[in-house]
C-alpha cells in the first residue's frame, strides 16, 4: 500500500457541494415542516395537540426502517465481499436507523400518555420495536469497543442480518396480532384530514433528507477511519513508526 | 285568626315563588356553556375523570427530545471527524519523522 500523501484521508475529506446543498434543503425542509405542523394543519378533534406528535414519530419510524435496512444491506453486502466500504454502510446504517428509532421510542410513549394513560404498553409493534432496538444496540455496542477487527466486522454484519427480518415483524405486528397501536395510515385506519397531508408530506421529505445526509456523513467518517487504521498498519508492517 | 291565614298564606307564597326561581335558576346554568360554567365554579371529580394529560406539554417534550437527540448525534459525528484529523496528522508527524 503507497503511503504517499495523495493516498491520505486528507485529501478525500474536501466536502462536495452536494453535501452542503443536502444540508441546506434539509434544513429548509424542516422549518417548513413545522410551520405546517403548527400553524397550517388543524388539531384533531379528540387528541388536541398531542396529536401534533404523529407528524414526527411516523416518518422517524420511516427513518428507522431506511437506516437499519442499509445497515442489513450491509452487512450481507460486507460478509460476501469482505469490502470495508459495505462495513462503512452497515455501520452507519445502524447508527442512524437507532437514532430515529430513539426518537420512535421517545415520541409514542408520550403520545400514548395522552391517548391510552399510560406511557408504555406491551403492544406487539411497540415490543417488536424495542426488541429490534436491542439487536441494533447490540451492534453498535460491539463496534464501539475501537477498531474493530475482522471477526468484530463479521459478527456485527451477522447481528444487522438478525435484526433485518424483525422489520417485517414491527410493520406486520399490528395487522396480525392487533394490538393498540394506531393504523391511520394502513388500509385498515380512517385516513387523516386532508389538511393535515401537506404537513406530513414535508415531514417525509425532510426525514429522508436528513437521513441521506446522515448516512453520507457517517459513511464518509468510517471510510476515513478505515483508511487511517490500513495506513497505520501498513506504517507498522514496513518499520515507519506508524502507530500512533 | 283571619291575619295569621293571611299571613300563613303570604308566607307559603313566597316561599313556592322563591323555590321555583332557585329551580329555575339551576336549569339555566346547566344549560349555559360549559366553558362559561368552568369559569363560574368549580366541581370536585374523582377517579379516572380527576386526571387532566397535558398535551401541548407532551407535544414540547417530543419534538424538544427528538431534537436533543439528533443534535447529541451531530455532536458524536463532529467529534468522530476532529479525532480522526487528529489521528491522521500524528501519523503524518510520525511518518515524516521516520523517512529516510
């Protein structure tokens, strides 16, 4: 491996453009998303203004399955080709996808306070939630303990794969063992107030944007990460005094 | 005897008169607006109905946590990036220390 200057992380770390767009959009997303959120959508009938939560907890939790089904990708992606850029994905997959799984976890119990009396309840989504939480947990723990070394990496892609399929189970969960979680938006619930579409619509947007700039910025760290641990032990292998 | 029948009578009258107007009163103020009600008095409740959920509080606490989560996260990555151009210029330090 060269260990000439061109080859450094220094060089790769100039941002695109594009990045910075992304952020801008995102950002201009989102404080439209809130004007409709609280000033454009009206407040439902029977949960009042608790009910404005809805417009963050359902595309955080669109967020979760983007992110966690990367990190899956990943994972297999990484395990076929040994490739440290699928590691990069499955990594930074995980991280994002329990970040909006985080907000999912933190949001409905505060909804269902209002709506049921109680923070938590064993419901089969929100127990399949928490259970996929804990998978995904379990892999950024094992990466969190330094550079990870190949059977870390492969035990961590093994543990994205396992949780992947509890995806289905969460999404499923409410249609086959019912349960109180709401399903406005599936075919079984009544739908929302067309007033209150837009508002979701740009919450979306804005979640994907976020996540694709997420993603991108974690992915881009990893990548520089790994190339920093392959210099530094090459650094090492030829005598250089590498390690640092 | 004929003035305290007439006084008897007068008595009653203004008692039955009084009553019907207490009676009559208590219809309008059940019938009055509710917000208008809470505003003239208040009524002791007990059991499930004794507790009132916040829910602009709630709503604050959402979007406030979601939003000290992602900014946590931003955090984390901003430190992730400043240890790795550290890392990368101890190497460099160290490298053109070491070059023939």
């Amino acid at each position: 491996m060269a260990l000439a200057p061109s080859s450094t992380p220094s060089t790769a770390s100039r941002v695109s453009p594009l990045w910075h767009a992304l952020a801008a959009i995102t950002i201009t997303l989102f404080l439209v998303s809130f004007y409709l959120v609280f000033e454009v959508a009206p407040v439902e009938e029977q949960m009042g203004l608790v009910q404005k939560i809805f417009y963050l907890h359902v595309p955080s939790a669109y967020g979760m399955y983007v992110g966690w089904t990367l990190s899956a990708v990943g994972g297999l992606l990484f395990l076929w080709k040994r490739s440290d850029r699928w590691d990069a994905l499955s990594v930074a997959g995980a991280e994002v996808g329990t970040l909006f799984a985080a907000i999912v976890l933190l949001t409905g119990p505060l909804w269902g306070r209002k709506a049921w009396g109680v923070y938590w309840a064993w419901d089969p989504r929100i127990t399949s939630t928490l259970l996929t939480a804990m998978i995904y947990g379990s892999f950024l723990a094992l990466r969190s303990f330094g550079a990870a070394g190949q059977a870390e990496k492969r035990f961590a892609a093994a543990l994205a794969i396992v949780g992947f399929p509890l995806l289905f189970l969460i999404k499923y969960s409410v249609q086959r063992w019912s349960g109180q979680h709401p399903v406005v938006l599936t075919g079984q619930g009544g739908g929302i107030h067309p007033d209150m579409v837009p508002a979701l619509i740009c919450f979306f947007l804005a979640v994907t944007g976020f996540a694709i700039w997420l993603l991108w910025t974690r992915i881009r760290i990893e990548r520089h990460r790994q190339e920093i641990v392959a210099i530094e032990l090459e650094a090492a292998r030829r005598g250089l005094g590498g390690e640092s | 005897m004929k003035r305290w029948l007439l006084a008897l009578s007068l008595f009653a009258c203004v008692g039955a008169f009084g009553a019907l107007g207490s009676a009559s009163a208590q219809d309008a103020v059940e019938e009055e607006d509710p917000q208008a009600s809470r505003a003239a008095t208040f009524r002791a409740v007990s059991g499930p109905q004794a507790e009132r959920v916040p829910g602009g509080l709630l709503t604050v606490i959402a979007y406030g946590g979601a939003w000290v989560l992602v900014l946590g996260y931003l955090w984390r990555l901003g430190r992730m990036h400043a240890q790795n151009e550290r890392e990368l210029s101890a190497l460099k330090k160290s490298l053109e220390s070491n070059a023939p």
